[in-house]
C-alpha cells in the first residue's frame, strides 16, 4: 500500500535553531506531496506542495522542502524557528488524479523561547 | 467568505448507538473528504466525494458510510458505535478533485464513545 511516513514525532528545540522535519513516501511515477500544520487551537492549513517542476517549495512563514526522487523523501525546513512556529506537522502525498491523501503520523514540534 | 463548517463541534455517545456529522464545505468547493484524527495515528483517510460521487474509500470497516449532496454538504454516518471510534472527525473541501489541489479543513467533530 502506498504510504507516508514521519520518523520524528517529537521535535524540541530553542529559538532560532534550524529545523528539519523528515517525510518518506513509497509512490512509484508521479507523485504530489504536500505539508500541513496544525496551530494549537487552530484548523489544519496548507504550508506548502509539490507536484511539478523545481524540486525546492517555498511555502509561507519562511518554510520550505525539497522533493528528492532519489530518496522518496520531501523533508520540511526552516533556518531559524520561532516560538510562534510551535505546532504539529504532518506530511502527506497522492498519486495522480484519483487517488485518496495519505497523511503521515505528524511531528509536534515545541519551540522554547 | 466562510470556512469549512462542521457540526456538531462535541458529541458524546454510546456504544452500540449510530451518528451522524455534517460537513459544509467552503462556498463553491465540490470536493469533500473525510478524516479520522487520533494520537499517534494521524489522519486516516474515510472517503472523498466530488459532485455527489465517492471518488474514493479508506479502509474502515461497512459501518462508517457517507453522502454528499446536491448543494456539496456531507455527512458521514457511524452505525453500531465502538469504544475504537472515539476520535476527532475531521471535513476538508476543496474547489476541485485535482490531485494538487489544497484541501481546506474544518475544526472537525470531537465524538467519545462510552
């Protein structure tokens, strides 16, 4: 079964510190990626996607991944965190058209200020 | 323009007995899919519909059905109630069933099976 997978469920760091968040997927072909946050108290939005084209997203509040075929992997980044950035992380993917979201496990992510 | 409305926002039921949670996407949204949030699993997938048609089904078990009507709001029914089925149920629309397209989410439904 296709699938999506987070290795860190638990992320802890200070301000300013460097984040990294890993993502693997196991689809084959194409392929559409996506990370959602999830805000204390908030809905789940969108942070960022891929599906095409350069393999480096932007996303908003200063975030970004990079999709690497190579690996299956499409980790999330951002250079200097913020307390604010506190939240929960999930990753997710979907085949081309016609095919159902699969969400990985998520990663909380605690920022000390 | 309003978000993605699901209601109620709490239920509390008992085991063996049926519910039934709404969903009202985003003013023009067609697309419609259903998640099952619980710590430590994530979300699981239930089903997406588009324009009335389940386009596609997660792996739960017959008791967990759903519809969608003709003005895109859903609901989604569990019948013969689980301790298991505790979790929080969350609706995401969006305008169209491409595959990158974003998904908009609710503030879900937080059911508890007693």
């Amino acid at each position: 079964a296709q699938s999506v997978s987070q290795h860190n469920h638990h992320v802890i760091l200070s301000e300013a510190a460097s984040l990294e968040l890993g993502c693997n997927y196991s689809y084959g072909g194409t392929v559409n990626l996506f990370w959602y946050v999830q805000y204390p108290g908030q809905h789940l939005q969108l942070l960022l996607k891929y599906f095409s084209g350069d393999p480096l997203v932007k996303g908003i509040k200063g975030f970004e991944a990079e999709f690497i075929k190579s690996k299956f992997s499409f980790n999330l980044r951002k250079p200097s965190v913020q307390w604010s950035d506190t939240a929960e992380y999930f990753c997710a993917g979907r085949k081309g058209s016609g095919d159902k979201l699969t969400f990985g496990t998520g990663t909380r992510l605690a920022v000390r200020p | 323009k309003a978000g993605v409305t699901q209601t109620p926002r709490y239920l509390i039921k008992t085991r063996g007995q049926q519910v039934t949670l709404s969903c009202s996407p985003i003013s023009g949204h067609r697309s419609v899919s259903w998640y099952q949030q619980t710590p430590g699993q994530g979300l699981q997938f239930l089903f997406e519909y588009f324009s009335e048609t389940q386009r596609n089904k997660g792996n739960f078990p017959g008791r967990f059905s759903g519809r969608q009507f003709s003005n895109s709001r859903s609901e989604m029914n569990v019948s013969t109630l689980e301790l298991g089925d505790s979790a929080l149920y969350l609706c995401a629309s969006s305008l169209r069933d491409k595959s990158n397209e974003k998904l908009f989410f609710g503030s879900g439904t937080q059911l508890s099976v007693l």
